[in-house]
C-alpha cells in the first residue's frame, strides 16, 4: 500500500517536472518527420510541451508500442498510453451464452446477405 501511495504523490514544485534528459536530447533540434519512432524504456518520464509531434515506442514490459503525442498529452507520463496488461475476457457460462449468440446472429447475417447476392 505504501508503495502505491509514493506512486500517485506529485512531485515537488521546486524540483519541476521529471523529463528523462537522453530523450530531450534524443529530439532537441529535429524536426518530427525526420525522425521516426524514438524507442524508449523511459515509462516515468512526462511529456513536455517540446515532445508534441513526436512518436515514441514506449515499452511496456514485452514489446514498443507507438504513442504519438499530442497536445493534450503533455504533463502525462509516457507509461500511461501504453497498457502493461492485456484485457482478454471475463469467463463464465453466462459469457460463452452471449459469444455463441453473437456468433450465430454474425452466421445468420452472413448466409442472408449472400441470399440476397444471389437472388440479384
């Protein structure tokens, strides 16, 4: 629990916003067309009002995944656009009911509309 608390705090005012320096100097006078996709580990890092335009592949444990930052981004970490975990399904009977009900609507749309193909 204490550790999820130091986690959430902000950071102090007087030492300002954490911005990982290999990545400022990664895209200090550079336009972002010219360089790509930045490839990063940096997840802690905020974006800055200089990273707007930019595409960085933050990695989120397993592989990069492309952010491209925008505006509305900067003060955000890098690590919260990309997820660590994967959503897969809940599980249950109730679940597989509704799967094989949305798989026989998708069967009978399918075999209606090559009918109607066919009658054209």
């Amino acid at each position: 629990m204490c550790s999820i608390l130091f986690y959430i705090m902000t950071r102090s005012l007087k030492k300002g916003p954490y911005v990982d320096e290999k990545l400022l100097k990664k895209i200090s006078g550079k336009k972002p067309a010219d360089v790509g996709v930045i490839q990063t580990w940096a997840r802690a890092s905020q974006i800055s009002p200089e990273m707007v335009g930019f595409k960085f592949g933050v990695h989120n444990g397993r592989k990069h995944i492309e952010v491209l930052v925008s505006e509305d981004m900067v003060g955000h970490r890098l690590g919260e656009f990309s997820p660590t975990k994967t959503f897969h399904r809940h599980g249950g009977k109730m679940q597989k009911e509704l799967e094989q009900k949305k798989k026989e609507t998708e069967i009978a749309a399918a075999k209606a509309a090559k009918a109607a193909a066919d009658n054209k």
